[in-house]
C-alpha cells in the first residue's frame, strides 16, 4: 500500500476519512472575513458542523483560524474527545444546536 492509498486523516479529530465518509473543506479564514481563496483544511463533515455550531465567523477568523487554536476551544476539546471513541465512519444523527448569531 502506498501513500496515495491511504485515507486522508482529519486534522482536527486524527481520525482517517474512508471514502465515501461526508467530508468537507473548512475555510481556516471564513470565506466572508477575508479567507476567499485562502487556505482549507479536509475535515469529516461531521467536524466541520461541530466547528461551525461551536464559533461565530468573526471569532474563527480572529482566534480561530489554525487547527492548534480550533483544539483549544473548550467545546471542541469535548467534542475531539468524544468523536476519537467513535469509528472513522460516524456520522453524527443529531440534529445539533447551532450557535446564536
């Protein structure tokens, strides 16, 4: 097996992510503060919607805007925590609070 056979591995959570597992790109600058075109990070989708449902734009852009700092937030470290007991192909079947605007 070589390299290019591997799944890629979620930054945020270090879990693989199979193929056919929902996956998304996560904007580390929200597209909306400036982060057009910037860089994006793979992440499970169902990581991405926590990251979203934990953080406001202006605070993923300001504070938010590396996977180290992401880890650090108290809600995502739960939820890291949490997500690693679970297989690589959970998906999450909640419907999740999003956060207040």
């Amino acid at each position: 097996m070589t390299d290019h056979d591997l799944p890629p591995i979620c930054p945020l959570c270090d879990r693989p992510i199979p193929k056919g597992v929902p996956q998304s790109a996560h904007h580390l600058i929200p597209k909306l503060k400036g982060g057009k075109g910037g860089a994006t990070v793979l992440l499970h989708h169902v990581c991405h919607k926590e990251i979203h449902a934990s953080l406001r734009e202006a605070d993923l852009a300001r504070q938010y805007c590396t996977i180290e700092a992401l880890r650090t937030h108290p809600r995502l470290a739960k939820f890291i925590a949490w997500i690693a007991k679970r297989p690589p192909e959970f998906i999450s079947k909640s419907k999740g609070g999003r956060r207040k605007r």
